[in-house]
C-alpha cells in the first residue's frame, strides 16, 4: 500500500495528511479525504489487476489461432476482465473517490452525513473483491461478466458462487455511498449554497446517486438468486424445470443498464468542472446541464430492453425499448453541445486536465453515436454480440469514463496531495492515451462490422490485421497509464507545493487550503455567488 | 442551517462532529433511513417481480403448494408482528417524552414479540423438513403433501417453496438483524443515551421495523391464501 510514502513534509501546516500517523489512522479513520485515499489504492490495484487480464486477451489475439492460453483460459480472462473492471474499478472509480473526496469539499461541510457508514462502504468494497480474487485464484469464472443464465446457474462448473457472494456484497458498498451523498447533499449544503448554485460535479453526482440507490439492490437480488439457484437447482432460470432465463436477462439489465451510467455520469461532472475552469467560463445553459443528468439517470432506467433485442423478447417490447434508448441520446448531446459552446469564445488553456476533457468530449460522442446504431431494432441484429458492441461500450467506459476519472485526478490533484505533477508528462500521457485508446478500439468497430464475433478465442485469418492494430494499440494504452502512475507517485515526495488554488478554479473545495484540514473549513463557507463565476473576474473579456 | 434553540446548543448530546446541529443531525437521519427503506423496496421488489411471473405462469402449482402452509400459524405471526410495530411505536413515544422505563420495556416487548414471530416461523420450517417440501436439499413429497401437489406439477411445486424459503427467510434474516439493533438500543436507552431532543436513533430503528412488518403483511397473503381454500 502506498499510505507510507503519503506521509508529507515535516513542516507543514497540521492538514487531512498529517494530522495522524500509522496504519490504524488510515484504516480506522472516519474522514472522507482519507477514505477517498483508501478507494484510490484499492480501485488502482483492482484496474492493474483487470487490465493485466486484457493485456492477456490482446496477446492471445495476435495470433488468429490463439496466440498463448487455452479457449477454456481465455473464457475466464474477458469474464474476469469484465467482473473486476466494471464492479471494482468503473463503478466505484470517481464516485468513491473523487466524490468522497470532493462533495463535502464542494457542499462546504466537515464531512459526509454518516462517516462511520462511509468507512463501512469501503470494508464492504474490499471482502467484496476479496471473494472475486478468490474465486479468480480458485480456479475463475468463464460465464461472462453478465452470468447470463442457465449457462451460470447450471452448467459452468467454475466459481460462480464466490464470483456471485463478490458482486452481491460490493453492490451494499456503491448503495451506502449513494445514500451518503444524497443525503448529504440534501441536508448539509452550506449557507447560500442552493441547489443552483451548486457545482454541476454536484448535480452530476446526485444523480449517480440516485441510480445507485435505486439499481444496485435489484442486481443484488438477482444475483442473490442465481446463486441459490447455482447451489441448489430448483429451476428458477432454468428452462428444463420450468424456469425463464429471461427473466434473468431482465432483471440483470434492470441493473447493469443504469449502471452504465453510474460509470459515465461522474465523469460529466468532472468535464463540466474542467471545462469551465479552463475555458473560464460558466457552463453553457447551467440549467439545462443540471438537468440533463437527472434526465439521463431516469430515463436510463427505461431502456433495459436494448440488450435483448435478439432473445425472445417481444417485438412491440423492442420496439418501445428501442424509441426510449434513442431518448436517452438528447440530454446526452445536450451535455456534449453545451460543453463545446461553453469553449466557444472561452480563454482556454490547454492543461493537463483540459486535455483529458477534450479526449473525453471526443470518444464519448463517438461512443454514443455508435450507440444509436445498437439501439436500432435491424442494425442490432446484424451487429449483436460482434466486436462493435465491444468498441462502442469501451469508447463509453475507457473513453468516457476513464478519460474522465483521470482528468478529475489531475484536476484536483493538487488538492489532494498537496503537490504540483509535472504538466509536460501529464500532457504527453494524454496524448499517449488517447492515440493509444483510439488505436486499440477503433479497428474493432471494423471487425465488428465486418461480423468477428466477440468472446471468441481464436477468428479467421482475414481478421488479423485489424486485431494486431487492436493489440499495438493496447500496448500504447498500457504505456500511457503507466506514466501518471509514475509522476503521480514521484510528485507525493518531489512535486512543488500546490497553493490553495492552482488553477484559479471557483468552487469551494479551492477555497481551503492544498491539502485541506481534517475538518475541511477552519469556518463553515457561505455562498454568495454562482457556480463558475469566472466572468466575474475577467469582466470586459465577455 | 438555522440556529439551534439554546437548550439543544447546551446539551450537546450526542450530536456528532460533522452536524452543525442536532436538527439537521436529525433531519439526515430521517431522510438516510428512508432512503435505506427504498432501496429495501427495489431489494425486495426483484424477489416480488418474479414471484408475480411464476406465479401467474403456474398457479396451479403456487396453489397446491399455498394449501400445505398452516393458515393458523401464518394468521398468528400476522397477529403477532402487527403487536410488534404497536410497541415500537410506543417506544419511539417514549423516547420521544423521555419515558426512559416506558422505553426499555416496550423495546423488549417488542423484542418478545419478534422472538416468537421468529420460533413460529422455525416451526413451520421444521415442518417442511419433516413433509419433504425443501427445494433443492430435501425435496420428495409423499402421502397427503404429494396429493396436494401433484396437480399443479411437482416441479412448479418446487419453485412455489423456493419463493416461499427465499421470501419469508430474507424477512426472517432482516427480523434477526431488527431484534439486533433492538437490543443495542435497550442497552443504550437503559443508560439514558435519549431524550426528547435526542431520539433519532429510536426512530429510525422503528421505521426499520415497521418497514419489515409491512413486508410481511405483503407476504402472508401471497404465501398463504392463493385460491379459493374456504
């Protein structure tokens, strides 16, 4: 763990990090900063986990016939690359962190509304992955991260169950925080903080929330049944004893549709945050933003169906399924239209930060373009389980979020840690990352296209071109997030001291000083002015 | 946030150091309880949506299997969970005057009160053992049980009980952890810990309760009285 090498300077100012020394102060501790930390380490160590597992697969697909591992091997690896960087990486990424981190930074209150509930969530988080390292180590899991039944619950003979008791406990940890920060953003807003005048990082985590609240219990009990139906067989999704495998499907999307949003709406809240600080400018239609993630978080509960085109779902189903995916696109593009208007006429400055803004705004249109061709009733049918479907969700959740999560992590790095990274390799990273996310996903548009099928562990031969293109790719990719491991790491130890306010940002969290005090505020803030008050500094530029 | 009453500022307990008073403690207790109780609901309400579809699908089977319970048992533990919310009521009431006698005892009778709930609820799973009707471990009805039975399908049978063990057993597991935190506010009322300005605690535990009993009232007629039986 890397909580020594976080110890600060000797002389500095008593803040969140040096109040208190020794594994018990971070392991016990009730303060969100530091529980923030504690996800950090965690989700770090569950990404360089799941991503070993795809450094495994691109190998493998270098070579049509297989290039290293078994098909039975190769099962296991996308499952468990699945199961581990979407319920312990994407999900609790910027939710866990940064808005442990920042909501009551930005809400201007001392701590979350239930602290000790906050430190449970991150307990619960690790038994969770516990269970999924077990049951990687014990032998895997090769159903898929979906466990679409009754291939799970009847005829895998691999660790569903200890997969299974993984998912369902760490679902508690994403609700307990999601309760957390509604009810803190309710109740414990500063004076003169009303609800539009707050950040849309907020906004956005409020509806993430929401989702949270509302999905994970129903993935729980899914998932809850299909391991008693993994032990015991009495039939509940099984066809032969009069079980409806669909209704697994059902209820499964129920969840993992909105969760998808869990995993993207954060990171639009970290964009709109960056671009308005380095554009210095307010949001474009600050209103309509706001919304726009609450709208995305309803509708996203309406649109399950869209997976299940080609099972044995009804057609006039599809077809409402389809019409309500394709609303979901509008309060998305309103986002990515307000963004590029809130730049037009903007100061920008070209941070690292901002560059991974501008990465984000970039594949995650592409990835949601290419959505609408899935939630199409006939070209779903064509390009179902191909390798476009894997392109589009990685251009949402690599593309989207992660570009999202780390230009959070450099934008309030320096409040974090206290200290300043190198800006010239945080800007090459960004650029190392998005060539190599675009080399490795965008030729897989073409293979699905072109009808490769996913999951498989070997293609025809026509196909390597493209897949090798994919694994290069991956390998710029991998690079890429090296480096902000590095500098981040050396920056802790070596990096200038960050002022209270590096990037002359409005909000109240660059307020209080780099690293903040334990109790957040030496005084609890009041709020006089808007989010993103720039032009109020720079008044005549307007 | 306003300013707390003077009395409230001067007592000072236990409001914990993240509030700025015990109003707004307060008010985020409330509201994180029944948030807590939602996504109860959508919890629970996975299991009922697919009780509802099985149901409608073989409602021959849930029928017959609905005839083998003990309407009497399941009446009297309605009865009995019904007394139950009736003193946890009463204790947020004594709470809420500072009754602290009146306190401890009706958070006991309603500790009585689950514990009986919970030994009928034993009975009737011994009972199920003893007819051969546990899904998956014990599962091969015979006599008066596979007559029932038989026409509705033994295998749909078989998944009417799994809905009834997986139904009334995640309502015993929350029963359990109730009469849990039942026990943990005897102690801590015993010692005096709530008062009138001070009894979130009490309350939020109560409308745990309440929200349990709620699911039962849901689940004794879905599990009991399927059909025509009178």
């Amino acid at each position: 763990m890397s909580t020594a090498t976080l110890e600060p300077r000797v002389h500095a100012p008593r803040n969140y990090l040096n109040a208190d020394y020794g594994w018990k102060s971070w392991l016990f501790t009730l303060d969100h900063k530091r529980i923030a930390l504690l996800y950090l380490v965690s989700i770090t160590f569950f990404f360089i986990i799941g991503g070993s597992f795809a450094v495994l697969m691109r190998i493998q697909l270098v070579d049509p016939q297989g290039a290293i591992v078994q098909p039975e091997t190769y099962n296991k690896l996308f499952t468990l690359h699945g199961v581990v960087m979407i319920f312990f990486f994407l999900i609790p990424s910027i939710p866990a962190v940064l808005g442990n981190f920042l909501v009551p930074l930005m809400v201007g209150a001392r701590d979350l509304a239930f602290p000790k509930l906050n430190l449970l969530s991150w307990y619960i988080y690790i038994v969770g992955g516990l269970f999924t390292l077990y049951s990687a180590i014990a032998g895997g899991v090769d159903t898929g991260w979906t466990f679409y039944t009754p291939y799970s619950s009847t005829y895998s003979n691999t660790q569903v169950t200890a997969v299974a008791i993984g998912v369902f406990i760490t679902g508690f940890s994403s609700i307990l925080t999601g309760l957390n920060f509604i009810v803190t953003i309710h109740k414990m807003r500063a004076p003169g903080l009303t609800w539009f005048r707050m950040p849309l990082f907020l906004w956005a985590t409020y509806a993430t929330s929401i989702i949270m609240v509302l999905g994970t219990p129903v993935l729980a009990i899914t998932i809850f049944l299909l391991a008693l139906e993994h032990l015991f067989h009495v039939g509940i999704f099984s066809p032969a004893l009069g079980g409806d495998p669909l209704l697994f499907q059902h209820l499964f999307w129920f969840y993992s549709h909105p969760a998808v949003y869990i995993m993207i709406l954060p990171a639009m809240g970290v964009v709109s945050e960056i671009i308005a600080c380095f554009a210095r400018k307010r949001i474009f239609g600050y209103k309509i933003v706001a919304f726009s993630s609450v709208a995305i978080a309803v509708l996203g509960f309406l649109v399950w169906g869209h997976h299940m085109f080609v099972t044995g779902q009804s057609v006039y189903a599809g077809i409402i399924f389809s019409l309500l995916s394709f609303l979901v696109a509008i309060p998305s593009a309103i986002k990515v239209f307000n963004w590029t208007a809130t730049l037009y006429k903007g100061s920008i400055s070209f941070d690292a930060p901002m560059l991974y803004a501008m990465g984000f705004i970039g594949l995650f249109t592409m990835g949601g373009l290419t959505g609408l061709f899935l939630a199409s009733l006939a070209t779903d049918v064509h390009l179902n389980g191909t390798y476009f479907v894997v392109a589009h969700f990685h251009y949402i959740m690599v593309g989207g979020a992660v570009m999202g999560y780390l230009g959070g992590i450099h934008f309030w790095w320096p409040k974090i840690s206290g200290r300043k990274y190198p800006n010239g390799w945080a800007a090459l990273a960004a650029a190392i990352i998005f060539i190599g996310f675009n080399l490795t996903f965008f030729p897989q548009f073409v293979l699905g296209y072109l009808g490769m099928p996913r999951r498989y562990a070997f293609y025809p031969a026509e196909f390597q071109v493209l897949n090798v293109m994919s694994s290069a790719g991956a390998t710029v990719l991998g690079v890429g997030y090296l480096i902000p491991l590095i500098y981040l790491f050396w920056s802790m130890r070596y990096g200038p001291i960050a002022e209270p306010n590096p990037w002359g940002a409005t909000g109240l969290e660059w307020k209080t000083p780099s690293p903040p005090p334990t109790e957040n505020f030496t005084e609890i803030p009041v709020v006089t002015e808007e989010a993103y008050a720039y032009a109020e500094e720079e008044a005549g530029h307007e | 946030m306003s300013d707390a009453p003077a009395h409230l500022e001067a007592e000072h307990t236990g409001l914990a150091h993240q509030f700025e008073d015990l109003e707004q403690q307060q008010e985020s207790d409330f509201l994180g309880i029944w948030l807590f109780l939602v996504t109860e609901i959508m919890f629970f309400g996975g299991l009922f949506a697919a009780y509802a579809i099985y149901r409608w699908l073989y409602f021959a089977a849930f029928e017959g299997g609905s005839h083998i319970l003990d309407i009497r048992l399941g009446a009297a533990n309605t009865v009995v969970l019904l007394g139950s919310s009736l003193t946890m009521a009463l204790s947020v009431r004594s709470a809420q005057t500072g009754n602290r006698r009146a306190l401890v005892y009706f958070l006991i009778a309603t500790m009585i009160l689950g514990g009986v709930f919970l030994g009928v609820k034993a009975y009737e799973y011994n009972q199920k053992f003893v007819e051969h009707i546990v899904p998956g471990l014990d599962w091969a009805p015979e006599g008066e049980v596979l007559a029932h039975l038989a026409p509705g399908g033994l295998q749909h049978a078989q998944l009417y009980f799994f809905f009834y063990f997986a139904m009334t057993g995640l309502h015993a597991i929350h029963m359990v952890i109730g009469m849990g935190l039942l026990l943990w506010l005897v102690i801590r009322g015993r010692k005096g810990a709530f008062t009138p300005h001070y009894f979130a605690p009490v309350e939020v535990v109560g409308l745990y309760w309440h929200f349990v009993d709620i699911v039962w009232i849901f689940l004794f007629p879905l599990l009991y009285l399927i059909g025509g039986r009178y």
